[in-house]
C-alpha cells in the first residue's frame, strides 16, 4: 500500500547551497595542499565532465622548468594527445633530482588528467598510480591530492573498494585542514556507501560535522552523477567481473539481468534528505492496490507512485526499490543504496521494498508477474545472501491488507518452496 507514512522524510535548502559551496571548496582546497596551483579554475577534479576543450584545467605555477613549462602550454591549449606524448618522452628521461622537487608527481598528475580527457580510463589510473609513487614521503599534501584524485576516476569506473582504500588513505595525511578533511571524509562515505560497507559509511558519518553532513548529498551527486548517466559502465572488464556478496551496484542489473534502470521510467531525482541503506536482511513484498497498468501505462504508473510517494506522503523518492509490473518486468524504483519508505519506521532499515503492479486482494497474480517475483528474489537473496524465511510481505509487519491475499499466498509459497518453482498461479 502506498499511503502510509513510514519514515519523515523532509528536505532543506541547505542543500543546494552546499552544493555550490562545494565547488569553492574543491578549488580552494587545492590551494592549501601546496600543488602550487591557480584557484582560476576548479576543473581539475572533474575534468571530464569541463575540459571539452581542454582549456578549464588548473593552471601550475611552478619553478619553471622548460619541461614543466612546456607541459603547461599543451595543456593549456588543450592538446592532450600531444602533452601525453611529451610527457611519455620526458618522464622516460627526466632525472631523479625533479623527485625531491615533486616534479616528477605533477608531471604524471598532469598526464593522468590528459589521459583521462582522451577518454583512455584503465591508462589513467596507471598514471595516477605513478604519480602517487613519485610522491615523496613528507610531500603529504600531494600525495592526498592525487589520492583523491585517483579515487575519483575510481568511482566514475564503479571501482568503490579501490576508491574507498584511496580516499582512506588521502584522510590520513597530516594538515589536511578542515575543508578539506570533510571534503574527502564525505567523498570516503560515497564510497563506502556504493561498495556495500555500510558500517563504515556509519562510522565516518559520525565523524561528519555538521558542514559535512549537509555536503553528503552534493558529493553524492558529483562522484555517482557520470554512472547514472550511463546505461552500462564504460569499461566493463572492470565493474562487471566480479561483484562480490553484499555489495550494492549502481546499476540494478548486476544484481539481475533486466531490471529496467530508474533512467527509463523518467525517474525525478531523490530528495536531498534520505538514509543510507544499511546492511541488507529482509525483503518485503507489497501491491500497489491500484489498477494493474496495461502493456503503454506502466512508466505512466510508475511516475504516479513516485508523485505520490513524495507529494502526498512527502518521502524523499518512490517507496519501494524494485516494482514488478504485469508482464514480470522489474523496475528499479528507489536506488537500493538509499533506505527504503515502505514497510513503517524503522522496519525499513536493512529492507528491500519489492511492490507489484495490482491489487491482488480481489484479483489473482498473473504467472509472468509471479515468475518475475520470484527471479528477483532469487537474484536479492543470493547478491545479500538473505534467507527464503526473511522474505516477508508487509501484513507480517503491520496491520494492513497489503499485499492482498492472492500475493500474501504467492509469497508464502515462496518461502517454503525447495528452489524457484513459482511460475504458476
Ligand atoms: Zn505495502
């Protein structure tokens, strides 16, 4: 059922303002590390997202070696292709004395940037690993830079563990000052977030001040915002081989083969204020109580919940995490790194929502919906490792008819069933 209020959900301005602030923050903190570089620009964090041309990356200010000072004038023309070619001549001949001087890291900090503007992602993230072994040992502000920097790429390739060991790392450097600390603390937490750690995500949070707090959902967006734009990962070789147990991806459909991504029903994003989804042990089936759409309605439908959900009961997104339309499609609904608002207060921690299309309190369930129930229950129980008995259906949690009697008895014949043999009525 989709009326009741199960967790208060509200959102601030606060948000937004956090949001634009972040942006000073990146190029500001950039400043404090002693890379010796310009604020003109605060491109260098993102620079796929701003360079097209080339020209919004950070400017150095150096020394002035000729190597460096060439580098520069590539980069500032924004001729990448050429500046990786210079650099891979240069760094091959460059003395170990540009070491010390921390040269030889931001030449390969530079080259990891272009790299990655040419869209050469796996070449990239060698170049930032070089850069951080160049990194000398007290050279701490670099070495977080780069870190960072690193991670980020990481995140964008859906590499969570990786960026979550690299930002860890980037936290433990001395003198980070304030904003910065909190600006990696909560970039750490995305991370943690998107690889299923969701009690280290706890035990940062808590460490958040109350700046930081309000940053989470800007960082949210600037380190998830390139994946959700993409149907699949750029580089499958590195997202897809191996999702191990517990792990929340991004895409829904390396849980399950099929799920219809939020992208395709024209989701509205979530609202600033929403929880993190702790670790996964239950899953609850609900109905929708309304009309089963027919074949061309269900976007329609589902866009009806997700109004209802945050206009009338104003949560932060649709209730549910999946919805199972007639046909047995499943739907991704509210992303499953975010708590769900379905099943009353605090029975929504650690709970899947999985809602189907219907009202099967006077009805019964269709064979391909049930067959599509359970291929997604099959698919959340093994990626959470979830027992049959913790699958429940929201009457066991609270008083309500939900989710109608016909799929209360589907649920529970799922629950006892040896293995996946629900495709009947
Ligand atoms: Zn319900």
């Amino acid at each position: 059922m989709i009326h009741e209020r199960s967790v208060i959900e509200t959102h601030h301005a606060a948000c937004k303002a956090a949001f634009m602030r972040h942006t000073s923050i990146v190029a500001t903190s950039l400043l404090a590390v002693g890379l010796n570089l310009t604020a003109t620009s605060c491109a260098l964090p993102m620079p796929d997202s701003q360079a097209e041309d080339g020209r919004s990356t950070s400017r150095w200010v150096t020394s002035g070696s000729d190597v460096e000072m060439k580098a520069l004038e590539y980069q500032r023309n924004g001729q990448n292709g050429k500046l990786v070619e210079f650099l891979d001549e240069s760094l091959s001949r460059h003395v170990a004395g540009a070491r010390k001087s921390g040269e030889r890291a931001r030449l390969e900090l530079m080259r990891a940037h272009a790299l990655e503007r040419l869209g050469r992602r796996l070449s990239a993230l060698n170049a930032f690993g070089r850069a951080w072994q160049e990194v000398s040992p007290n050279a701490n502000g670099v070495g977080s830079e780069i870190l960072q920097q690193w991670a980020r790429l990481e995140m964008n390739m859906g590499d969570y563990k990786s960026a979550m060991d690299h930002y860890a790392r980037a936290l433990r450097a001395r003198d980070l000052g304030r904003n910065r600390e909190r600006d990696i603390r909560c970039s750490l937490i995305v991370a943690c977030e998107a690889a299923g750690k969701l009690s280290q995500a706890s035990d940062q949070i808590a460490r958040l001040d109350h700046k930081g707090r309000a940053q989470m959902s800007s960082t949210r967006t600037l380190l998830l915002r390139d994946q959700t734009k993409r149907k699949r990962p750029a580089t499958p070789g590195v997202v897809d081989a191996f999702l191990p147990a517990g792990v929340i991806p991004m895409n829904p459909s390396l849980i399950l083969a099929g799920i219809r991504p939020r992208e395709d029903w024209g989701a509205r994003n979530i609202q600033p204020d929403h929880v993190p989804m702790r670790p996964i042990t239950s899953i609850t089936v609900h109905h929708t109580a309304m009309p089963a759409p027919g074949q061309f309605n269900t976007i329609a439908q589902l866009k009806q919940i997700q109004n209802i959900h945050t206009g009338d009961n104003g949560w932060a997104d649709v209730g549910y995490h999946f919805i199972v339309d007639p046909s047995g499609q499943a739907w991704e609904g509210r992303r499953l790194m975010h708590q769900g608002a379905h099943a009353g207060g605090s029975a929504n921690i650690g709970n899947v929502g999985v809602c189907l299309m219907g009202n099967f309190e006077t009805g019964r369930v269709p064979s391909a919906q049930a067959a599509g129930l359970t291929n997604l229950l099959d698919a959340l129980r093994a990626q959470f490792e979830v027992d049959r008995s913790e699958v429940r259906t929201h009457r066991e949690w609270k008083a309500t008819t939900c989710p109608g009697q016909h799929l209360q008895s589907v649920v529970a014949r799922y629950r006892t069933a040896p293995r996946s043999t629900l495709a009947l009525q």
